[in-house]
C-alpha cells in the first residue's frame, strides 16, 4: 500500500506552528502580520481559492485585507491599487490571485508587486533567492512541495526527479529547487514531449503539473517511485452538489497500486500552496521589523 501524501494535515500543522509565533509576536506588543489579497473578476475556483487563504489568515490570527474590481478594471488602475499596496506600511505581503482578465498583463501586474511585499514568490528577484543562501520569499506552490517531501522524509540527493510542466509558477522553480537544495537529477518535460512515459518511467520522484487529468497512467510510472501531483482541474460530475469535482493530471486508482507516495487531488499539493504563503508572510513581517 503507498503512503497517500496528506497535505492537509501537514499545511495544519504548518500553520499551527506559524500562529504559536505570531502569539509570541502579540504578546510582545508587536502587530500581527498583515495579508493582502486582491481578486478581479467572478471567476468561481479563484474565489474559492481566495476563501481558502482567507480562512487560512484566520487560523493563524493574521489581519488580512480582501479587495475584489469587476473583471471590467483597466490594467492602469489595477496597477495603481499594487502601487498603493507596495507603500502601505499596514501590508506587509499581498498577493494578485490569477488568472486574471485578458486585457491585464500578468508578467506587468506581478512585477509591479516589490519583492519584499512578494509573499506569492512571483517576482523575479524570489525566483532567484532559490540558489541564493539569503532566501527570504519562495515561490509558494514548488517551496509547498519541497516541505512535503521533508516532512515525509523522502529524500532527493541523487535520485531522479521528473517534472511534467515547466511553468513560472511551478515547474521552473520546483527544478532549481529541486537541483539546489535537493541535490536531485533533474530532467524537465512538457506535456507534448517526444515519448513522454520514456522519461516519466525514469522518475524516482514525478511530480506533475499541467492541468490535463488522465495525462500520467500507471505503465508511465516507475514501481516505488514518489508521485506529486499539483494539476486541480475543475471536472463536471452530477453526482456532486456542486456540479464538478478536482482531478489531479495522475490516474490516482491505477498509479497508487504502484507506487510508494502520492499526493491526492484534492488535499496534496493545494493545502501546501496556502500553508507557504502564510511562512512567506511571517517571513516579510519578521524582515521589516
Ligand atoms: N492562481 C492559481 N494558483 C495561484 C497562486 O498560487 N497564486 C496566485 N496569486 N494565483 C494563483
């Protein structure tokens, strides 16, 4: 039988020890960590997301800040609003939940944020804290996934790691990190790479993150091998109350008979995502004062 990866309990752990922390802060007379989020637009997974951080600064007694615009916000006073956030001495983190409207620029909103108010990781100047010995602000998602594979004592040094997805938020990071701290051999692939299951049986560690359920079946993966998987793609299910439910990019049924890890979808990576970006938020907090 694998060990299912349970991020959720892991990410409450996380949090538990970041709000014995922020206790200690009150309790000095300093002001808790302040988060901010801002939403654009009606998109129903990124207000759930968005709840689940919200929930999440609850839990570990952070002051948090929501500012939601109609998807109709032009890109100049949204980056007003990032502008406002970056002076603001309450703020110490805030974040641009994505995907954003197709009139605003991603790369110009994200990079308008200043690294130290960067709790998502985004900004050019994290991404290169990765091979730094000073990190302060870690891509959230990759930095999740290095601390699951920590706390469940799975060790990378040496072992080959595949990742499936080589986005900023996720594949990119998570090979350099992957390669610096955890000494693993890393190989990279996308989802149309030329005979994808020769390099995806080669993984000792796969993780996957591409949002195309069903991409990874079990004669892809390697016996034994520790499988991540970031893909949360809505998919319709009448069944559910809802209309739709999560599906990870790995046949999770026929993979786990063979394996020695995984994460579940939901409840592996996603949890972690929320549990860094509250580390991330301590951290700017910590570093300011
Ligand atoms: N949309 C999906 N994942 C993320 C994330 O980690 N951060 C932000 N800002 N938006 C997202």
């Amino acid at each position: 039988m694998p060990t299912i990866i349970d991020g959720k309990k892991i990410s409450t752990d996380i949090k538990a020890e970041i709000k014995s922390q922020v206790d200690g802060m009150k309790a000095n007379g300093q002001r808790a960590p302040h988060l901010a989020i801002i939403i654009v637009g009606d998109d129903g997974a990124s207000h759930t997301y968005v709840n689940g951080k919200i929930n999440a600064c609850k839990a570990v007694g952070f002051d948090y800040t929501l500012l939601q615009f109609a998807a109709t916000i032009s890109e100049e006073k949204l980056l007003k609003h990032v502008e406002q956030l970056n002076a603001d001495e309450d703020i110490d983190g805030f974040i641009v939940q994505l995907p954003l409207p197709d009139h605003i620029s991603v790369d110009k909103v994200t990079d308008a944020i200043i690294p130290e108010k960067d709790v998502d990781g985004f900004a050019n100047e994290n991404f290169g804290s990765i091979v730094s010995d000073n990190q302060l602000l870690m891509p959230a998602t990759p930095y999740g996934i290095m601390e699951l594979l920590k706390r469940y004592d799975i060790d990378t040094e040496g072992k080959h790691a595949v990742i499936v997805g080589a986005s900023r938020l996720v594949g990119a990071p998570l090979s350099m990190m992957l390669s610096h701290d955890g000494r693993a051999t890393v190989t990279t692939c996308q989802k149309y790479t030329v005979d994808l299951a020769k390099h995806t049986k080669e993984a000792d560690i796969l993780v996957v993150a591409v949002g195309k359920p069903g991409l990874i079946s079990a004669d892809m993966v390697k016996e034994g091998a520790v499988v991540i998987d970031v893909g949360t793609t809505r998919v319709a299910d009448d069944t559910r109350k809802s209309g739709y439910r999560l599906s990870g990019d790995v046949e999770f049924e026929e993979v786990s008979k063979k394996v020695s890890h995984i994460t579940p979808v939901p409840g592996g990576v996603g949890p972690m995502t929320i549990a860094s970006l509250m580390i991330n938020t301590l951290r700017a907090a910590k570093a300011k004062l």
